[in-house]
C-alpha cells in the first residue's frame, strides 16, 4: 500500500534553485512543470514513483537497482571497449609517440590486459534516472569527469529533486558547462545522436571504457543504446592533426593574399528555384536522364567528381563544389577541365583547396571551414563559414544551398554507400572499380574505403556503407534539419536513408519552376558574392606572431603534463580545457593548430595505460608517457617554427608533406 511522502521542501528548493542558477534552461522547465504520476512511499518505505496504480520501482526495487549498479562496475558489457589507435588511424607525430612508448614499456617487461581491470572512466552514461538510486554507487565507482544522463519521462527528473543530492553534480558545469549533461527526448535516434554530440563537445578523446548503464527496462531506451552503441565510433572521429592544419594554412594563404576571389555569405532571401546537389554515387547513372531533362528550371550543385558524370552527359553544373585540400581533387579537377572545360560554372571552395583549382574557373567563391586554423587565421565573421560542410563535398553542395537562401532541395547521387558493395561511384565517375581501370583516363582515383555496414536503404531494403559515409549522413540530416520546416529536402538517391529528407523517386519528380526564375535566382545569388581583396587578407595575416602563440601553447600543454601525471582523467580535463573550450570563447589559431595532434596523442595514452600491468608498476609507464611528451612538444615546436619561415616555399601539400616525412627527428 503506498502513503504520501514526507519531502524536505527546503532541499528541494535548493536542488531547483541550484538548476536554475546552472543549468537555467532546465530549473525553469522544472519550476513550471506539473507531474502526471505521484512520488509515493511503497511497501519497502523507499520513495516510488506511481502513475495509475502502477510502480517505477515496486517491492525490492532500490535495493535491485542498487544491486546492480554495484554488480557491473567492470567487465566490457558495460562499457565501451574501444579498439586501440594503430599506427595508421594517426598522424606521422604521434605515430612515433606511440612507437615509443609501447617499445619501452615492452622493453622494460610491462605488457598490457586486453580490458582494464578498473571501473573508472572519463564519461559515465546513464540511460534512464527514474528516481536516480544508482547515481551515488555509479559516481563513487568511476568518479567520471563526464555525467550524460537520459531520461525520456520528465516526471522521474521532477520528483528526483526529492531523491537526489544535485548540488554536486551541477557545481561540476560551474567550471565546464559540457561536463554534465541531461537529455530529455523520447526518440531511440535523437537519443543516440545527441549523446555522441554530447560526449564529443565534452572531450572526444576518451570514449574508451565510458560507463554505461541502463536504469530500468524500457524498450525505448534499450533502442537508444543499440544504436548509440554501433555509432559510438563516430564521436572521436575527424579531429584534424597538425601537418594537415600546415597545409590548409598554407593553401589558404597562397589562396588569398592576391585578393583574386569572392566570398560567399548567408542570405537572409529565400529563393525559389529548386536545386539539384548532384553527387556521384552509383545511383546517378539511373538519374542522369532526369536531371538532363530538368536543368534550365534547376539549380546544378555539382558536388567533387560528379562533375565528370554530368558534363559526360551534356550537362552544365551551375556551381562546382570543392571541400578537398591537396593535389589529389586539384588532379581530378583539372583533367575534368581538360576532356570537357567547366564553362560558366562558378567554383564554391573551401578557402584551404589547393590553389592551383581557381585557375579552372572563371569565377571563384570561397567559404571558410569552422574548426580549422585557416578560419581563425583568416574568416572575417561566421557568417562567412558553412556549418556542417564536411567529411565530403556532398555535405558542402546541401549546406552551401541553404546557406544561399534556396528551399527545396532534390538529393541524386548521394548514396552514401551502395546496394552492390562492389559498385561504389558512378561508371563515369574518375573512380576505379574491379570491372573498370580507367587505364589512361587521366585523374582517375582509387577508392580505399569498404562498404562493411548494413544500412536501411532510402527506398527500403539495405544499403552497404561505411564509417565517413555515416558521419556524412549524420551531417546532412542535421544541416537540413536545422532549416525545416523552411525547407523542403528530397532524397532520390538509391542509398542510405537520411534523416530530415523525403524519399522520392526520380521518375515522380514534378517542378513547377521556369528557365526565367533559374536566371534570376542565379544573378541574385552571384551578386551576393562578398568580393575579396589584399586587405582583408593583411588585415588577418599580420594582427599577430603566429609561431609564437603556438609555440606557447604548447609549453603550456607540457607544464600540464608535469603537473597532472598519474591522474589521467583530470590531465585530460586540462588539456580539454586548453584545447577545446569553445564554450568560453571562439578557438585560437594556436589551438586548431596543435589539438589535433595532442588529443590524438592523448588518446593513445589514455588506452594504455588503463591497461599496463603488473600494476604497481603503472607509475614507471607514466615516466615513460611524459617523457615522449616532452619529446612529441620539442618536434612540433621545431616544426612550427620551420613551417612558418617556409610557408612559401611548397608548391602542393606533397612537396610539404615530403619534407615533415623525412623529418630529422634527432
């Protein structure tokens, strides 16, 4: 039989007062709410929640949730596992600091457990709170630096304000917002990505052994944690590295200091006209015939390599898309150029693309990429930026296309995997397959990648595909997402099903524009163009010692390691919050420049040394840590101050890359 509750109304309004003051959003959703169910005291005398005769926990139920909370403190089935970082998942760097500090563990006779054998990690996720009885066992076990509770029912996170002390756990957001986070969504899918999302803006570098536990049965929840669970591996992907940020850099400066381009911009017009974002997966080859058809009364997005299938085919992009940096996409490129010419399509780039692209075109728009130190160096506002314009150039042309003020979108080629496997791009594609060489086709590529993964299709069915074609999904459906209900997206590619867009064969495809309203949509999108200029570029390039901010900072990421090792979770806070605290402030030039490569470095040491054994010895592995630190810290001081003395000397990302490889390290 279940009585009214005795509560402490004096703690909670504490706990509420302590949301609203630090996590405001939150407290207010909580002071205005008004609960469906009761918080009851059952049998056992424990708090309960019941909602029409019907109990969160019942007879026994703290003490089995508490149980198990304490049962699954360790072993892989409750945590991620991850697999360690190779020597070709790395930067040439860190590749050599990782070298070195397994030769001389193994040297020195220490060796490594295939699972850590303590339960603390840097992340802690909780799916489901109810009344939140498994938070002190799960807290005092791992100690995470980072807390990702979610909860579907808002009622449990009401009535947790009389069962849970929240103060601590809100205090921890007082020095970084991202360390506690509480996601309320009844979606399995939105769950999933807004915990990678999460745990990324938090720190991406130690997925590894984050905790997660499941608070009570629910078939929602355990949907969410299949597919936060098979997607996990995106969170820590795509963090750069810092001979990359070098050539980028160099790009952008070669790209730029004559003042020969445009800029593009946000437009607060919507435009009318539909848009074709042709990309060059395999399913174009069906589609081909329907763009041809609709050109004069549609916008060409020509994304990367489609631009060969649809010149092939008499077709003229309107806009060429170019996300790439190096010599590879400039090759492709320009033997596109050679066999057919671009004609009056104007080239949309990334201000970091290798800069003999612009002499292909006769009109040149460039964009400049968040997240890289070419955008801190030399983007003169966000509104100059794309949001989400990577891993490929299809994310580019969709986020481009919205960013210009056009609403209704059609999605061909963009398969982002494949029904055949074996079939990966378009056979006009300057893409090699099994059955097709290209012997003699001049830019003619190699695709490494393998379709592995088991996809639901666009029009049903299943897709193969892989880790960047998801990460691709995933960008394209929050890029567009963030448009709706504005704007209309229809996929009629024969691929993956992405998020935020409509199915829609190519077959059914009705337009109701004109050759008229293309061409004044168009001249209104050219004239939007900011126009470029030595100035701006000079106004960027000389406002501070480059070199010298970097090098800085990265004395500082030494002093922390001298000043926090052993304790790997608080180290790895310092350097987020060295590193990444975008929160406070935009980024620096100096931290898009080394973070890649020190959060990567981080990575690989974090793995090991849960795992070094015997383990009264961890202590020495750590002397070993800090010490190729120190070394990884002189090689790239010495490299930033080369590269900056050398910047003009290169004519492509080979030539540097060359020079870094062959690097003297002694």
């Amino acid at each position: 039989m279940a009585a009214a509750p005795q509560i402490n109304a004096e703690l909670v309004s504490a706990y509420l007062e302590a949301f609203l003051e630090l996590m405001p959003e939150m407290g207010e959703r909580l002071r205005v709410h008004r609960p469906q169910s009761n918080l009851v005291v059952n049998e056992d005398g424990d708090l309960d929640v019941e909602f029409r005769g019907e109990f969160l926990y019942g007879p026994g139920g703290r003490k089995r949730i508490e149980d198990m909370a304490t049962r699954t403190a360790l072993g892989p089935d409750h945590r991620i596992s991850a697999a360690p970082l190779s020597s070709g998942h790395v930067d040439l760097i860190v590749k050599r600091f990782l070298y070195n500090i397994l030769k001389r563990a193994t040297d020195s006779g220490l060796s490594f457990l295939q699972h850590p054998e303590e339960s603390g990690g840097f992340h802690m996720v909780c799916l489901g709170l109810g009344l939140g009885y498994q938070l002190p066992i799960l807290l005092e076990q791992d100690n995470p630096a980072g807390i990702h509770i979610v909860e579907p029912n808002f009622d449990f996170l009401y009535h947790s304000l009389s069962t849970v002390d929240w103060r601590p756990l809100l205090e921890t957001r007082r020095e970084n917002p991202l360390r506690l986070n509480i996601i309320i969504e009844e979606e399995p899918g939105q769950i999933a990505r807004q915990l990678r999302s999460a745990i990324r803006c938090c720190c991406p570098i130690v997925v590894d052994w984050t905790r997660l536990f499941v608070a009570y049965n629910s078939p929602l929840l355990t949907a969410a944690m299949s597919e936060f669970m098979r997607d996990a591996q995106l969170i820590g992907i795509g963090l750069g590295f810092l001979h990359d940020e070098m050539e980028m850099t160099r790009a952008s400066y070669k790209n730029m200091r004559d003042g020969r381009y445009s800029i593009l911009q946000h437009s607060a017009t919507q435009l009318h006209t539909p848009v074709f974002i042709v990309g060059s997966g395999p399913s174009i080859d069906d589609d081909i015939e329907v763009i041809k058809a609709n050109q004069d009364r549609a916008v060409i997005i020509s994304c990367g390599t489609a631009s060969r299938v649809l010149l092939a085919n008499g077709i003229q992009p309107d806009f060429q898309m170019l996300l790439e940096n190096g010599a590879a996409p400039y090759r492709a490129l320009a033997a596109v150029h050679e066999e057919f010419g671009f004609g009056s399509a104007t080239l949309i780039g990334s201000n970091t693309v290798d800069p003999r692209v612009r002499d292909l075109f006769e009109d040149v728009v460039y964009y400049f990429r968040p997240a890289l130190s070419s955008y801190a160096l030399f983007s003169p506002g966000i509104e100059y930026s794309l949001d989400d314009s990577g891993p490929t150039v299809t994310n580019t042309g969709t986020t481009a296309a919205l960013a210009l003020g056009f609403r209704e979108l059609y999605l061909f080629g963009v398969d982002l995997g494949s029904r055949n496997p074996k079939r990966h791009h378009s056979k006009q594609s300057l893409y090699r397959h099994a059955d097709d060489t290209k012997d003699g086709q001049k830019g003619a590529m190699d695709f490494d990648a393998v379709f592995d993964v088991r996809e639901p299709g666009n029009f049903g069915g299943v897709v193969y595909s892989e880790t960047i074609m998801l990460w691709t999904r995933d960008a394209l459906g929050r890029i567009i997402g963030r448009y709706r209900p504005a704007a209309n997206a229809f996929n009629c590619s024969d691929g993956v099903m992405i998020e935020n867009t409509r199915p829609l064969s190519s077959q059914s495809l009705r337009l109701k524009s004109t050759p008229d309203m293309k061409a004044k949509d168009l001249a209104k999108v050219r004239a939007s163009f900011r126009p470029g200029g030595e100035e701006l570029f000079h106004d960027r390039w000389d406002r501070e010692d480059w070199p010298r901010s970097i090098v800085t900072l990265l004395g500082e990421c030494a002093q922390a390691m001298d000043d926090h090792v052993g304790d790997s979770n608080r180290l790895m806070l310092v350097l987020s919050e060295m590193l990444l605290r975008d929160y406070k402030q935009p980024p620096t030039v100096a931290q898009f420049f080394v973070r890649g490569t020190l959060m990567m470095a981080a990575m690989c040491y974090d793995y090991y040394v849960k795992r070094v054994t015997p383990a009264d010895r961890k202590a020495e592995f750590w002397e070993i840590i800090r010490d190729e630190f120190h070394q990884m810290i002189r090689v790239m001081t010495l490299q930033v101050e080369w590269y900056f003395d050398n910047i003009e000397a290169f004519e492509s990302d080979e030539e540097l890359f060359d020079k870094v490889t062959g690097w003297d390290y002694d």
